[in-house]
C-alpha cells in the first residue's frame, strides 16, 4: 500500500509520537506541533492516537493513492477534494487507487493532519519516527516530504469503521488565541509584569516548529544579557533583550540563555502548533493548581472521544 506526493507544500513532514526523556541529552521532544489535531485523524480510522501521520504546514498539497486506503483530515480549516468530489474534514474517507488527495491552503490554523489506516512506514529513531529536520531525524530520511516521494502504509489486517468527530469534539480554529500560563523561573525580572497580560501580542512572522516571536509592546526585564543557559521546554515565553517575548515549540532547543518569564500551560499547550503569523495572542496567567485542575477538566472531557487523550493533552 502506498502514496506519491504530487505537491509537497511548504513543509510536509511524518509525525508520530514525541522523543520524551531525552531532554538531559540535547535531543528535543518533536513531534506533532498539535497532538490533539493528530490523534483525532488517528483515531477516526481505527490507528494508535501517535500513530505516523503527515502534518502539512499551511499550504496546499496533493497526493495520488496506488492502492485502496482508508484516510482522515483533521486540524487548520482547509478544502479538500478526495477523486475529484468535495469532501469533509473529520470523517473517514475511502480512497480508490488513482484518487488524487487534494488538501488547499490552511484557511484558519496553520496545520493539517492526515491519518492513513494502518499508519504511515516510517524511520524510528530514538524511540519515535517523527521528523526532527534540523538534525535530519525520523520520518522520512529525516526531511520535508517532496515532489515525486513514495509513502508505503502499513496493510490493515481489520476492517476500518466510518467514523465521524462528533461537533463537540472538533477543536474550533481562528484568529484570536488565548493561552493560559504560569509563572516561569525569571518571571520576576519583568519590570511590568502586568504588561505581559494586558497587551494583544500579534504572532511575526518568524513562526515555525521551533517557535513564534510575538509582536507587542515591547517589555522590560533586568537583565545583563549574561545569563547562564538553562533547561527551557515546548511553551516556555522567554524575553530576549530587545522585548519582544518568544514563544518556544516542539522542535525548540533543550536549553537557553534568555529569562524565562511565563510557561504555556500544559492545558493548552497543543494550540501553538495552529497559530500563524498575523494571528493575535492574549495570555491569561494561572496559578499551578488551577491550570493543573484546568488540565483535569481538559482530560476528562476530551476521555469522551479519546481514550488516551491525557497522552495528546
């Protein structure tokens, strides 16, 4: 069972589960920039939540199956065409061989996922076959997808039911963001702490895997700019000395030399792999026990879709 890229995009990569406790080693976690959006194409037909899927970052791309295959579209809005006909997001799809996939532009979120029944053959490296480009990691040979590549799929040995997100369960993308943090190790060089919750900050346009600088007025923090490197994480805000706050991603560094001054809470850690550049961002600070009840909550609902939906929150 295969597919053939006919139009890659910007960057298409294979994502699976995220490298976790490998951090002390410098290695980052990767992984789907939203897991959320992935495990519900997985879970639409019948695969593991971390199952490889292809994450395609806002633009279009199209891919022609040689053989029968069972597939779901979740995450950034987009139009997509299954052989020829109009077809939609969140439920699972038939494709005959030939068909051609055609996914457009991300029209809202910047990401869309692409489960195939069975999963996607990929290149397992340090417990995940993710695509860690920087380090040409995973996936395949560790790099975006290209015209011409020739995707296998692992033969399903079941048959594959046609599901269909229930409305309540599909995450709503947009324009506007806001993001619940917590307090970070140099939170108190912030010379205005208050300015990092009253400003509209607005996503630049260096946003990518790694991370998204924000737009705003810019803050103040005390600091010499010698600060000792120290362990940042995926949803760590740090300040650099010009003020313009820098949110870090899945693919981000393990370690950094600018004050930490929030930490994206882990509730709602997922949605930064759907925000592009112009989209708007408030942050709402937390105490730890309330984003950790918030998370509970978070979980609970989502055990009403997802069975092992603490493992994507």
């Amino acid at each position: 069972m295969s597919v053939v890229v006919l139009k890659a995009g910007l960057q298409t990569t294979i994502q699976s589960s995220p490298r976790l406790g490998r951090r002390h080693l410098g290695v980052p976690a990767s992984g789907p920039a939203d897991a959320l959006s992935m495990a519900l194409a997985n879970r639409l037909v019948g695969n593991d939540l971390f199952a490889p899927t292809l994450e395609v970052t806002l633009s279009a791309l199209s891919l022609r199956f040689e053989s029968y295959a069972s597939v779901a579209i979740t995450g950034a809005n987009a139009s997509v065409e299954l052989g020829g006909h109009v077809v939609s997001m969140h439920k699972t799809l038939t494709a005959g061989v030939g068909d051609e996939l055609r996914i457009g532009p991300a029209e809202q979120g910047a990401r869309v996922y692409i489960a195939f029944a069975g999963g996607l053959v990929a290149e397992e490296i340090l417990g995940s076959a993710s695509t860690y480009v920087p380090a040409g990691l995973g996936g395949y040979d560790g790099r975006a997808l290209a015209k011409g590549d020739r995707l296998s799929i692992h033969a399903v040995q079941r048959t594959v039911d046609h599901l269909e997100t229930p409305a309540e369960f599909r995450p709503r993308m947009g324009t506007s963001w806001a993001f619940r943090v917590c307090d970070a190790a140099e939170t108190g060089l912030l010379q205005f702490r208050e300015q990092l919750f009253d400003t509209n900050f607005v996503v630049s346009n260096r946003c990518d895997r790694m991370g998204m600088m924000l737009d705003g007025p810019r803050l103040r923090v005390e600091s010499d700019g010698r600060m000792p490197s120290a362990p940042v994480f995926p949803g760590t805000v740090q300040c650099p000395e010009d003020g313009r706050p820098f949110v870090l991603s899945v693919d981000a560094q393990t370690t950094g030399g600018y004050p930490r001054i929030a930490q994206v809470a882990r509730v709602d850690r997922h949605m930064l792999g759907q925000l592009r550049p112009g989209d708007h961002i408030r942050l709402l600070w937390r105490r730890e026990q309330s984003a950790i009840d918030e998370l509970r909550a978070k979980i609970d609902y989502w055990q009403g879709w997802l069975d092992d939906a603490q493992k994507t929150i």
